[in-house]
C-alpha cells in the first residue's frame, strides 16, 4: 500500500483493493462496491480511524436510517428511508473492513464489533391454511 491510510476511505478503497477483489465473486463485489459508492463512502468516509469508537458508530446508525436511499436510474426510491436491512449490510461490511484493519494493524480495535443496530420492525405476514392452499392449487391445475 501506497501513503498513509488516516480515514475511513482510504481504509475501505485499500480494504476492497487487498483483500475484496482476491476474495469476492462478481456479484459481492458489485454489491459491496455499490455499499461503499452510495452510502460508506458518502456517510463515513471523511472520518478518521482514531475518531470511531461504537458509541459514535450507535449514534450515525440512528442517523443514517432518516437518510434518503440512494436513487438512480436503476434504483428508484424516491422519498424512502433507508431500511434496516440495507443499513445491517453497511454494517457487516464495516464490521469486516475493521476486522483486517485490526489485523494490518491500523486501529487497535474494531469500534464495530459491539456497535449496536438498531431494532429491525419485523412484518408479520399472513399464511394460506392447507385447505385454501390446495383448492387454488386445483383451480389453477384445472385452467393451465
């Protein structure tokens, strides 16, 4: 690695360059790179390694989730939120960065590790009993 790495975005570029790009199929690294693009990058990458503890980490999750998702061609949310879905994939790609930063020796500690998420609202969803079930099943068997 060339130059010093201070911030997080240096960290997350040569993480993605030294260990993502030997490591990841195609499509996790699509997904990963468009992680970082749209929200690492923009959300925490002017931070400085020895600025992050999981105190602050709890504090820009919260924060995060009232942020627009990211909108484009491809992807359109107009007016959403981001989930927290999106925002636990930010998180264990951050949580994985750190890890090797610790083992590069970088930061002396991962400030994700006990960073806390939070609470995902979960859907209940409504099942179909057996008996409703099977009589679609028929019907559509009989028009097909």
């Amino acid at each position: 690695m060339t130059g010093k790495i201070e911030t997080v975005e240096q960290l997350v570029l040569a993480y993605v360059r030294l260990y993502g790009t030997s490591r990841w199929s195609l499509s996790m690294h699509d997904a990963s790179l468009g992680l970082i693009n749209n929200y690492i990058i923009l959300y925490f990458g002017s931070i400085r390694l020895h600025e992050l503890s999981p105190r602050m980490m709890a504090w820009m999750y919260g924060d995060l989730l009232g942020q627009q998702r990211y909108n484009d061609k491809f992807h359109k949310h107009p007016g959403e939120r981001l989930s927290p879905h999106t925002l636990k994939s930010v998180h264990k790609l951050l949580h994985s960065v750190f890890e090797q930063a610790v083992l590069w020796e970088y930061v002396p500690s991962n400030p994700f590790q006990r960073a806390i998420l939070p609470k995902q609202n979960l859907l209940r969803g409504r099942f179909w009993r057996r008996s409703r079930f099977t009589c679609c099943w028929k019907t559509a068997r009989t028009y097909s």
